[in-house]
C-alpha cells in the first residue's frame, strides 16, 4: 500500500507541476484570442481566424517551459504568470517499520533484511525496539496526489462516453445502404470541383440527423435516406460540396484532436469555449471554400442551408456532434449572416501573407515561460559559460596533530577560485571511497557534514552561512536527504552497518540493519539506494525492494542517473579476493545489470553522474575516465586524480580533487582536456583526501573563521597570481630565444599595470640568467609575503605549476628563509 501512494503522490507532483502551469498559460492565450477575434471577425477571412484559433491546440501540447526569444514572456518576465509548485510535506514524515518486502527480479538473488525498528527519540542515537510503538506506514497522500486522482478519473468517464459514442457512429455505418447511382454521380462531380482525387464513401442511413461526415482514414459522408428525396439536385451538390470541403481541409482529424485535448484539460473552462469557437470559425471556413467552389451559383448557398436546416431541425434524432451541414440553429443563423454581410470570397486558402502572419502570432504568443536570469541554475546559457558563478563545498581530511582529531576543514570556493568560507574543527578519517560525506537538502538550502571519525553530524544554513546544529552519537560515513520530508538517511560504518534516519530536527527516526560505503537518493522513483559488499535498493518507507550480492570486493561509490533512474556505481579489486576487479557497474531501475565495464589496473574510488549531459566521470588514482550514459568510453581526462569528483556548470566540466590540489577538468567537443589547478593547497600543509561537492544554486554562504579564510583566500590569490606571472614568463620567453628575463621589470609590457605592481610587491624571482630548457622542476619564483607567516609559501615551477612548498622544503629548493630578499633588479 505505501509503494503505491508513494507512485500516487509521485504522479501527482508530476500532474501538478504541468497541469498548474498550463492552466495559467492556455488560458491567457485563449483570452488573448478571444479579444483578437473580436476585433478581426469583420475585417479578415474565416480561414485566417480559424488558422488563429489553432495556436490553442498547439499550446496544450506544447510544454509549458517553452521559451524563446521571440514569445513576450522571454521580454516581459511579468506579463504573464510562470508558477512553480513548491513541494509541501511535513519535516518528519513517518518510516515503515514493519518487515513488508516487495522484490523485483534481478540477475542475481534478492534477499531481505532486518526488519528496522523505532528507536527512542528522547536519546539520538540509543535502540530499543517496543513492539507497542511499531506501526505500519502512514505515508500521507498529497493535495496534489489526490488532484491526480480526480483528473484521472474524470478523463476515464468522459473517455468511456468518447468511445461509446465512437461504437455507436461505427454500427450507424455498419447499418446504413450504399448510395449508388445519381448520388455517387455527383459525389464524383463534387470531389473534381475541390480536387479531391481519393474515393470517398457515401452512405445512406435512416437514423442520421443531417448530412455528416466521420472517419479518419477512410471518411464517409453520411446522408439522411429521407432528405435526399426532398432536395433538389444542385442543393444535393451543395450539401456534397460542404462535407468533402471537411474532408479535404482534414477537420475530422482537427475535431479528434479537439476531443481528446478537451477530455485531458477537462478542467480548463476557457477550453470548452475555445473549442465552441474553432468549431462556429470552422463551419465559417468550409462556408467559404463551398463558395468560392460553386463559383456562379454560389448565390444559392445560402437559402440551400435554410431549406436544409427547416428539414432536419424538427427530427428528435440524438445529436452526435458530428462534422456536418448545420450543428444549430444558432450557429446557423450566425453562418448565414456572416455570409450575407461579407462579399463573395475569391480564394479559400489562406495565402502566403495569412500564413506568415499566423506564424509570426504563434511565435510570439505560444513561448510563455518567463527568460530564466543568466545565473540560474538550469539555464543551459548559463550552463555553457565558464564565467558564471558556481559554488564548490571542499571538505580536507587532515593528518592529526597532537591536538587531537578535529582538524578537518570545510571550504565554499567561488566560481574564480576564491574562498567565501572556511571552518575548522571537524573530525574525519579517510575512507575507502564514499563520495556523499556531504550531502545538500536543495529546497531547504541546508548543508549536512558527517563525520566518518568522530560522532557528529553538523548542520548549516547555505543562505546565511551559520551553523544550526551538531547532533550528537550519529557515526556516519555517508549521507542522503529524502527531499519531500528533510530527513538525513545516514549510513553507518560502525559494527555491522546500519542506516540511521534523522530528522532535521535531530530526532533519530528509525533504524535499518543495512550496511555500505555509499547511499545516494534517486529522485526518479524516489527511492535509496545503497553500495557496498552489496547493492540494495531502499524505498523511502525503509522496504528493501531489492539486493545484489556477488560485486567482488567492494562498491565505494555510487550515483544516479535522474533521467532513467540507472545506479551507477564503482567496484574495487583486492588481491586476497582473485573474484574481484576493478568495475564500472550500471543498474537499472528495475535491479538488472545494465552495464559491466571492466577497469583493469586503475583503481577507482568515486563516481558522479552528469544527467543532463548524459557523461558519467570516474575517478580513479592518478586519473579520471569518462563514458556517456549507453556505457561507451570516452575521452579520458588524464593526469586529473579523481580521489573526489564534482559535476561542472556545463557540459564535460567537472572538479576533481586528491591530497594535492583541486582541478577545473574541460574537455572540449573536439576530446581535448583542459585542466585547470583551483589551488594546489588551500591551507595545511598535511591534507590527506579531500571530498568535493557543487553547490545547485546561487548565492551559497559559510561562515568562517576569519583568520583560517583569511588565510585561505591570500594563499589562493597568491597562487593565481603567479600563474599569471608564469604565463608572462613563458610569453617573454617565446619573443626571447628562450631565454628567460633578468628582473621582473622588464614583464612590464606583458602584464597590466596592477598585476605588475603586485609582481614588484611580493615576488622574490630566481630565473636570471635561466632558459625554458634548464630543469622543469626548478624554482623560477615564490610568494615573499606568504613565506613570511613561517610555514611555507607558494611557488612558481618551470613546468608552470604553482605549488605550497612546506617550510621543511625551502631551503632544498633554494628558496630563502632568513632575512627578507632584495627582488632582482
């Protein structure tokens, strides 16, 4: 029951997100319309206003997210309504804590597990199982789930009419007589003057209420038995000519279409005026190209219709709303006068001039979502631009001192390499390869650490940059947000592993006897899953749907790919299980093995999924590989050690990271890579891994601690630029013979007048007298300034790297550490 109102709520989310939407749009289009109709109806042809009135049926199947530059929406943000449905649910949603199992098939046994229990929410942390406290799920189903359900329903009735009433036309055929001689004669007659050359069906039937035509693919045109004795022959050739006008203008298909998206947009009233509209404009339309057909005799037209209306409005046949002659008297009134009040129409086409003008309407009236700002995320503009901002979260596992274990430090790194944030105090360990020790609740805008050494999980506010909270007992390695309630699923190295579910306020939910390295959520089916000696796959009330025994070794890693719901998980090779390997494994929604890819010798650690390019990024020791999402490799980003991988802001971009630096990796359409170093050590000297994390959105904030930022931000400033610096060097040199300058003075002309001076400030140069082919792993300059604080500085290496030289290096470099050193003139 709880899988399917999690399916129910699912959909709903779904139905709302594009039927609120919708709504909004379509009804502003038809309004629109409304009032140009009003003012054209006098002025232009028929075929024009009912080529207008079309745009309705184009927007209801368009999506409402379409944007172009030429729609009023993309100028005028605020024209128009653009809604977003905001996800409503409680923080502390309830867990399932009865041992309920659902399986799907997999390639490999499926085994359950412990069955969770309810722990003791007045002490975090603490297990005791009371069988009094242990209640089935209670998942609550949704405003919009039950919305759904009302849609749902409603389409279904109104489709059963549909198709009974399509049943009862189809035995109205079955039952009517071949017309045969003088009819079919001037049916052949009719069908030349239009220049329809296919053969069309008349039949005729003693319960039709009026001349009408249905079918799609094969149309005939019924004909009431006892009319056709009581009209002459060139009203009977008028009344032909108005039904093959249908035919051959495709209104059956039009009026399908009409049909089906009134039953889907059922709640749309401006909809089923709309239709009421096309339906007056068409009968308008076909008017006109009967007309200009009957070319002198088109005068008769008129009183054919009244003669016709006197015979057939008096019947208590039941109306089929079928295309015919006459649907009312009203409508038909209206025809008449519309046609009495105009002259004779000279073509019924709608001409290259109409044509474009309805081209040019629709392109402006039918993209109604509002232009997203260039830094919003999504905004694919946005996405292909390397200037625009982006945050990076970069949390360093430090060698501990004889402080103790909390020397751990989180950084929030801007988008040009700059710190925005620093804190210290966290206590880690490294791992064999979990990725989400950090994990980011995007819709509240919260950041969660763990800490895989000592006992804490830390809370804070990207919006403000404060922490909220530290709770207390929680031991975990790796972390997931189930979006709709907030809650932190927690996965737990400690004895035989575990996941803890914690709510945002810190209470301890529910506990599963499940163990791992890595747990990632799966916003396609919303669900769990989590990798180790084995792969589950968790529902969000705590069921197992399913398991995979057998990886080898061990799964450090995992990612989803949020198009199709694949698991995407790394396998590694351990010498004392001759089973294993080095895989690259690919697991569909449904638990079946898509992909096995076979790594050989490179050790991976981490995986992160791209979905909106469909690029996979592993990162192994020494390197990262790439494939798209059908499993095939692709260019490899080589010398980029992935021991950490974060998705970039556009495609092929991506951050990586190991003990040493954290790299910008591009790679371009043509398969060249890019590698660009962020900084080569953001503050200590003794960083044994790092984990790497991007931030969604916009305007992330952290609080810092101001001399550890400060620290952070002159070092990385430093090392960005003597990378400048370097680049001049190399430039100077080019122009040179190879041949490296004497004195910082003469890169006056290669350098602005303020990175000049910056050079002249704090730069100790070493590269008199030196050429690009003298030993790369030389020093060609350092930062004075930084060395000045004593525990090391930046350097500029011939090999154009900068590097943070710990101080037991300098002097082996040959870089000064007394006195400060008079700069090179």
């Amino acid at each position: 029951m709880e899988t399917a109102i999690s399916y129910l709520n699912s959909a709903g989310e779904s139905f709302t997100e594009f039927a609120l939407p919708m709504l909004i749009q379509s009804s502003v289009l038809m309004a629109i319309l409304l009032g140009l109709d009003l003012i054209l109806r006098k002025r232009v042809r028929a075929i024009f206003r009912y080529g207008i009135w079309m745009l309705v049926l184009v927007k209801l199947v368009l999506p409402a997210s379409l944007s172009l530059p030429t729609g009023l929406s993309y100028w005028f943000a605020d024209a128009v309504p653009n809604i977003t449905v905001e996800k409503m649910a409680p923080l502390d949603a309830p867990v399932t804590t009865e041992p309920t199992l659902t399986i799907h098939e997999a390639d490999v046994p499926i085994e359950s597990v412990t069955a969770p229990a309810l722990l003791d929410e007045s002490k975090p942390g603490s297990y005791t199982f009371d069988p009094a406290k242990a209640t089935t799920s209670a998942i609550p189903l949704t405003w919009r789930a039950i919305a759904f359900l009302i849609w749902l329903t409603v389409v279904m009735t109104m489709a059963l009419f549909l198709v009974q009433r399509l049943l009862f036309i189809k035995r109205l055929i079955a039952e009517a007589d071949k017309a045969g001689g003088p009819l079919d004669d001037a049916l052949a007659e009719c069908s030349a003057r239009l220049g329809i050359h296919r053969k069309i069906a008349i039949r005729l039937s003693p319960h039709a209420a009026s001349p009408s035509v249905c079918g799609l693919l094969r149309p005939v045109i019924l004909f009431p038995q006892g009319l056709l004795d009581r009209l002459d022959q060139q009203q009977v050739k008028s009344v032909l000519l108005h039904e093959l006008a249908h035919i051959k203008r495709a209104d059956p298909w039009i009026s399908s279409i009409q049909a089906f998206l009134q039953i889907v947009y059922f709640y749309n009233p401006l909809l089923w005026l709309a239709n009421a509209v096309i339906r007056r404009v068409r009968e308008q339309a076909v008017d006109e190209m009967v007309l200009v057909a009957m070319g002198e005799e088109a005068e008769d037209y008129p009183a054919t219709l009244l003669d016709v209306s006197k015979l057939i409005f008096g019947r208590s046949t039941l109306s089929l709303r079928l295309i015919g002659v006459v649907e009312s008297k009203a409508a038909l009134a209206k025809r008449i006068k519309f046609m009495l009040s105009r002259p004779l129409p000279k073509r019924a086409d709608l001409g290259l001039s109409g044509l474009a003008a309805v081209v040019i309407a629709a392109a402006v009236l039918l993209p109604m979502a509002k232009a997203r700002p260039q830094n919003q995320p999504g905004n694919r503009s946005a996405r292909n631009d390397p200037q625009k901002d982006f945050g990076l979260l970069i949390l360093e596992d430090r060698q501990a001192d004889d402080t103790g274990w909390e020397t751990a430090r989180l950084y929030l790194m801007g988008s040009n390499g700059d710190i925005r944030g620093a804190l210290s105090g966290l206590s880690l360990k490294k791992p064999i390869g979990t990725s989400h020790i950090l994990t980011i609740d995007v819709k509240r805008k919260i950041l969660w650490v763990a800490e895989n050494m000592g006992s804490r999980l830390w809370k804070f506010d990207l919006s403000t940059g404060k922490r909220l909270d530290r709770f207390e007992e929680i031991w975990a390695c790796a972390l997931a947000v189930e979006p709709e309630s907030g809650n932190v699923w927690a996965l737990r190295r400690k004895g035989k592993g575990q996941i803890w579910i914690v709510s945002p306020g810190g209470t301890t939910l529910a506990k599963y006897d499940i163990p791992g390295e890595d747990i990632v959520y799966s916003p396609y089916d919303k669900s769990f899953w989590v990798v180790g000696r084995e792969v589950y796959k968790i529902s969000r009330g705590g069921k197992t749907v399913g398991r995979i025994g057998n990886v080898g070794y061990m799964a450090t890693s995992v990612s989803v790919d949020k198009r199709n719901g694949d698991a995407w998980t790394v396998i590694m090779y351990h010498p004392q299980r001759p089973e294993s390997k080095n895989e690259l494994w690919a697991v569909g929604a449904n638990l079946k093995v898509k992909h096995k890819i076979d790594l050989g010798e490179l050790r991976p650690y981490c995986i992160e999924v791209d979905s909106d390019n469909g690029i996979v990024w592993v990162g192994c020791l020494g390197t990262t590989l790439r494939y798209d999402t059908n499993g095939k490799k692709l260019k490899t980003a080589r010398w980029a050690s992935g021991l950490s991988v974060a998705t970039g802001s556009r495609a092929n971009e991506a951050f990586v990271a190991d003990a040493d630096s954290v790299q910008q990796v591009i790679v371009d359409a043509t398969g060249a890579v890019e590698s660009h170093s962020l900084t080569r050590s953001l503050y200590d000297e003794s960083v044994t891994y790092r984990w790497l994390m991007k931030v969604p959105f916009s305007g992330a904030k952290l609080q810092s601690s101001p001399k550890l930022a400060h620290l952070a931000s002159a070092r990385t400033l430093s090392a960005h630029k003597l990378m400048e610096f370097g680049r001049a060097l190399w430039i100077y040199a080019n122009d040179h013979r190879d041949e490296l300058p004497s004195s910082v003075d003469q890169l006056r002309s290669y350098l602005s007048e303020a990175k000049h001076l910056w050079c002249v400030k704090n730069v100790e140069y070493l590269g008199k007298g030196k050429t690009t082919a003298d030993d790369p792993g030389m020093v060609l300059a350092y930062d004075r300034t930084i060395l000045e604080q004593g525990e090391g500085t930046n350097a500029l290496f011939l090999d154009s790297h900068v590097e943070f030289v710990k101080a037991s290096r300098l002097k082996q470099l040959g870089i000064k550490t007394g006195p400060r050193s008079k700069v090179q003139d």
